[in-house]
C-alpha cells in the first residue's frame, strides 16, 4: 500500500522544531515509512538550513496531496499568510506562539478533513503558545478542543516500553482528587486500543498504585482501595489483561523487562520519568532523545516528539532528531494498522 501522509506541525521557530524537522526529512528511516508534508513558515526552515548547512529545496503546496517525492525537498504548507514568522532563536515570544497555533490548527483541520492519515507535532513553548492567544496547556489539551473529542489520554513510548497516564498537566497537589475509577478505565481502554491497532491482540497491561507500595492496603493512602482496584476489576470484565495496583517503584522496571505490554502510570511525572530514564541520553557530544508521545482518544491519529523546544540549544546544530524520526514511524504504524483494522 501506498505510504501513509504525515503532516509535521513546525513548533515553535525560536526552538529545535525546525532544525530536527530537516534532519527528520533527510532520514532514510522516515522517508521509508510517509510521505511527510510540513506545516509551517518558510523563514526558520530557511534560516535552519544554512545553519547545518543543508542544501533544501521549499516546495509550497496548497494540500499534502500535492507533495513532490523529491528527497532533497520540503513540501510547505503554510497555514496563515497574515501572519509573520520570526526567526529568533531561545527566546518566549507571542509571535512564535501564535505562528505554532496556527500549525496546529491548520494541521488539525487537514487530518479530519482526510487530507492526511496522521499528524506528527514538533514542540511547543507552552508560555509562548499562551502569549500568542492559545490558552492551553498544552498539545493534547488544544487537539481535544480542535477535534471535539471527549476525552484524551499520553501514550509515551520507546520500543517495547509503553506508559500511558490518568492524569498529565496538573499540580501534584490536584493528583489525587482527579484519580478515579471512571477515568482509569477510560485510559486502560484506549492504551489497550491502540496496542491492538499496533498488532499486539491480547496486551498484558500493569495498572500502576498511586502510593507507595500502592497503598499498602490503605496504610499509605486509600485510592487503590476506593478507585483503582474497583477500576482494575472492571477492566477484567470488560476483557481487557490486566494487573495491579503494582507499586510504582517497581512497574516500570517489570514493564521494560518485557513482563507487560504497557503500565498505566497514575500522573505525569511518575510515568515521565521513567519513560525518560530509558529514552533518554545527555552528554557533551551526542546527546541522544528518543521516545514518542501519542494521543489517545482524538478521532485522528497524533504522535509528536517527547522534548521540548530547547531553547538552550537552538540555533546550534545540536539537536537529536530521534524522537522525530520515532514520532513520524509510530505515526505510519498506526496509519496503516487504523487502515487495515478497518478493512477487516
């Protein structure tokens, strides 16, 4: 079958989005999954590759269907011609917000028109992104409003190694109170969904404790008692594989092992951090970022790299494209399964 479209949102142009986007497009291993059309302004894509010094030509198309396969091209689409694109580097800017917002929306627009099987999202500076007029806290929360979908969930990934999250943007002083069967439910359903899309027809899923040792039968806390067990028992009704509450220092090395397909962790930072520890390389020369944040529960398929716009390194020539490179090949994986599962 014909390689899946995706469309790759430009981020924020005072970050590393347009520097990992060219070295994305320049990836055998990308190239071999899409067909990948970029929404965006030509300026930071200009400005990028004389930095790398990168020979690229910009093709500017109207629909992704107007791509042209050329290796050395990127195919351009830009989403506001009223608006001005800056080409500063590491700076929070309202104008760099308002040109990613229009990425997104733009993008967003094209995948639920079927103008492309997914949408793969460079990062944004979330203080930015509120300057210039997007009161969101982030990618997921925009798309759920764009999409109308009525709940979302983070799926974050590397390889084998899979976290979903009940709850993601929020203090940790709020944790608890938005832990609750329902919700749990909900998430463990969609993660469980989309590693079926993915080929794996039985995933074992760990549904992660929110206390330590997940409560020790109450004495560290109740939520595994009055929320999480129940969740966990309905989710065993519903068909679904799974076990727990696990404790949380312990799942997730269990999971990376290979003992589970997936681990529900309960908020963002307990599932983040150990997603990162294994996606993760810093040093001098080399650094290494992988990994892959998809959205659960949207009516189109989403993935995006897992970092942020690292303003410390932008404009530098530093940047690690991996995660871009896994955000774009997860994105044609779920295309092509969505495609087949519908077929069936």
């Amino acid at each position: 079958m014909d390689k899946p479209i995706c469309i790759i949102t430009m981020g924020d142009p005072a970050g590393i989005g347009p520097e990992v986007i060219i070295k994305t497009l320049f990836s055998d291993r990308a190239q071999s999954d899409a067909r990948m059309v970029v929404i965006g302004y030509p300026e930071p894509f200009v400005r990028d590759t004389k930095k790398l010094g990168i020979k690229l030509d910009i093709n500017e198309i109207t629909y992704p269907e107007e791509l042209n396969p050329a290796t050395n091209t990127i195919n351009l689409i830009i989403p506001d011609n009223t608006i001005t694109c800056p080409t500063i580097y590491g700076e929070v800017n309202a104008d760099c917000g308002r040109a990613a917002g229009r990425c997104v929306e733009h993008a967003t627009k094209l995948a639920m028109d079927k103008k492309a099987d997914a949408v793969v999202t460079a990062p944004i500076n979330k203080e930015s992104f509120n300057l210039g007029g997007y009161n969101f806290p982030g990618h997921t929360e925009i798309l759920r409003y764009l999409t109308g979908a009525s709940d979302v969930a983070m799926l974050l990934t590397h390889g084998n190694f899979r976290v979903a999250h009940v709850v993601t943007h929020t203090a940790i002083s709020s944790v608890a109170n938005k832990i609750y069967r329902g919700r749990i439910v909900r998430v463990a359903a969609l993660m469980n969904e989309t590693l079926n899309i993915l080929g794996i027809e039985k995933p074992h899923l760990a549904i992660s404790g929110l206390n330590p040792h997940a409560g020790e039968a109450g004495m560290f806390g109740k939520k595994e008692i009055e929320e999480i067990i129940p969740a966990v028992e309905e989710l065993k009704e519903m068909g679904i594989d799974v076990t727990g509450p696990m404790s949380p220092d312990t799942v997730f090395a269990k999971a990376y092992s290979g003992e589970f397909d997936g681990v529900v962790a309960m908020y963002h930072d307990q599932g983040h951090i150990a997603l990162k520890i294994v996606a993760f390389r810093f040093k001098e020369e080399g650094s290494q970022v992988c990994g892959v944040n998809t959205a659960l529960g949207l009516p189109i398929i989403r993935t995006s790299v897992d970092h942020g716009t690292a303003f410390d390194i932008a404009g530098k020539g530093k940047a690690s494209p991996h995660s871009m490179i896994e955000a774009v090949e997860m994105a044609s994986k779920l295309a092509i399964g969505k495609k087949a599962r519908q077929k069936s």
